[in-house]
C-alpha cells in the first residue's frame, strides 16, 4: 500500500501539513497586520520611538498568532483550544507558579552579579512618565504572550506529534534562539542562553500541559531583570522602575545583552529547568487527547 503524503495511518492530516498551514496563515495575516498598522502609523503623530515600535511589532504578531491558532486547532485539527494548553483551569496556580519561578531567577542573577562583578542600583522611576512605564509594562505581557503562543503554543505540539516530544523542543527552541540574533549586542552565548531558555519554558508547559507555567516564567523573567531591576533584556534597554548597573567580565555577566549573553545566566537557566521538571504540578491532563498520547510514548508520523 503507497504511503500517503498527506493523511497518517489515522487518516488525519500529517504534522508537518499542519505546521505548513499554520506558517503560511501567520505570515499571510502578519504582513496583512503589518500594512494597516503602518497605514494606521503614518496618519498618527506618535513618536518612532524604540517602545512605539516594538509595540507596534508586537500587535502585528499577535493578530496571526491568535488567528493562526485558533483557525489550525479547531478547523484543520478539529480538537479545543484547550488540547493545546490554552486553558483556564489551574491558570492562577500556573500563573503564580511562574511569576515565583522567574523571581527567584531574577534574584539569582541579581545575586550573582554582587558576587561577580560590581553593581549600583539606583530608583529611576521618578524620572520616567508613568504613560511609559504603563506602555512598557503592557508591552511586556503583551510579548510574553505573543512568543508562547508562536513557540510554546500549537506549533511546538504539533512538531512534537510528528518527530518526537525532545526532537521538537529542540528544533523549536533553537527557531527560539534564532529569532533574537538580531538583537543588539547579540552574541553566540546569548543565543545559546535564549535557546535554553525555550527549552526550559517547553519543559514547562509538558509538565503542566497548560501555556500559564511557561507565559508566568516568560513574563516574569521579562518584567523582573528588564522592568523592575533595569537590566538589559535580550539587548534592549527598557523604561524601569530601578536601573541596575553591573560591571564584571563580560563572559560571566553577560556585558551589553544583557544577563542572558552570560554562563551565570546559563546556570540559572539549566538550574531552573531541572527544577521545573522535576516538580509535579499536578497539571490538568488530557487522557483522550492525541497530544497526551504522544507525550506517553507515541509513535511519530
């Protein structure tokens, strides 16, 4: 009997189909998304400055990211939004999990720069408009929710349906790694780190099977070295609430990046995924669902 290319032996469609499909209803809208919003732009007097963009490019991803979404699972897929982690069972318990997680992180890296380097702390947030830190602290839940759902969201599932739940986590956190070479003062420690960071953030959400644990660990993370203590984040600088000075070697602490482009940073990461996989967060489980199958052992396509 010929293999067919398209359907599996459940006579559903392939995996990789599905990312397909995925991919080219993202893209499709996102360019879409993109024109209105330059459109939109042109006709307004707000500033084309570094948080103006960045939200801008964040709604535009988040528009196909939904829509993408939601058109695979429920009409190519045929399964809930639920399947997918996108719940609102155990989302409190997930939520806080993970905010806790990020800040017990973050006060690692706080820490150890004490211990590695030379750091001044000093409250900046007097001198910023509260219109900017409400912006940027938008901006942020915003992000977080939007990188989840486009690499820990369907995607990441659906990969690992079809080659295998750590093939997938790794193919999906190196994509993860790659979309932030670009930053400024990237480096190949700093994409190893964010690559690392994707798969602590995948472990996450197989262990609670729900998007809360990984968004609560993503947004807290986010909030707490880039919004809260100043730090640069990913190479971005950030309106905050402290502004955090460090001064050390560069291999350590991370330099212009950031605490992510540092081996202390690689340590906090690989120390949080442990501990992430080792905790049982007594997740809401789908027994009859394929995603569930998968995870016990499954065949891929």
């Amino acid at each position: 009997m010929s293999r067919n290319i398209f359907l599996n032996d459940r006579h559903e469609l392939r995996s990789g189909w599905k990312l397909a499909t995925f991919a080219v209803i993202f893209i499709l809208i996102w360019i879409a998304t993109g024109i209105a919003l330059s459109l939109w732009f042109a006709r307004t007097n707000l500033s084309d400055d570094q948080l103006t963009l960045i939200a801008l490019n964040e709604i535009a991803l988040l528009v196909p990211a939904v829509v993408a979404t939601v058109f695979v699972a429920r009409v190519i897929d045929h399964r809930p939004l639920k399947t997918f982690g996108i719940t609102l069972h155990n989302c409190h318990r997930h939520l806080a999990g993970g905010l806790a997680i990020a800040a017990v992180m973050a006060g690692m890296v706080l820490a150890g720069s004490f211990v590695f380097g030379y750091v001044h702390v000093a409250w900046t947030a007097n001198q910023v408009p509260r219109s900017t830190l409400a912006a940027t602290a938008a901006v942020l839940i915003v992000a977080a929710a939007v990188e989840e759902m486009m690499f820990r969201g369907l995607p990441l599932q659906i990969l690992c349906e079809g080659i295998g739940k750590w093939p997938g986590i790794l193919v999906i956190s190196g994509l993860f790694g790659a979309v932030h070479l670009k930053n400024p003062n990237s480096s190949l420690l700093g994409t190893v780190n964010t690559m690392l960071a994707g798969i602590l953030l995948s472990l996450a959400y197989f262990k609670a099977r729900s998007l809360w644990l990984p968004y609560g660990i993503h947004l807290g993370w986010n909030a707490g070295i880039g919004f809260v203590l100043g730090m640069s984040l990913s190479g971005l600088d950030l309106a905050s609430l402290w502004t955090t000075g460090v001064a050390g070697r560069d291999l350590i602490l991370g330099g212009g990046y950031g605490p992510e482009g540092g081996l202390l940073t690689t340590f906090v990461f690989g120390s949080a995924a442990l501990f992430v996989n080792r905790i049982n967060w007594n997740s809401y489980t789908l027994p009859n669902s394929r995603v569930s199958r998968n995870a016990a052992g499954r065949q891929p396509e």
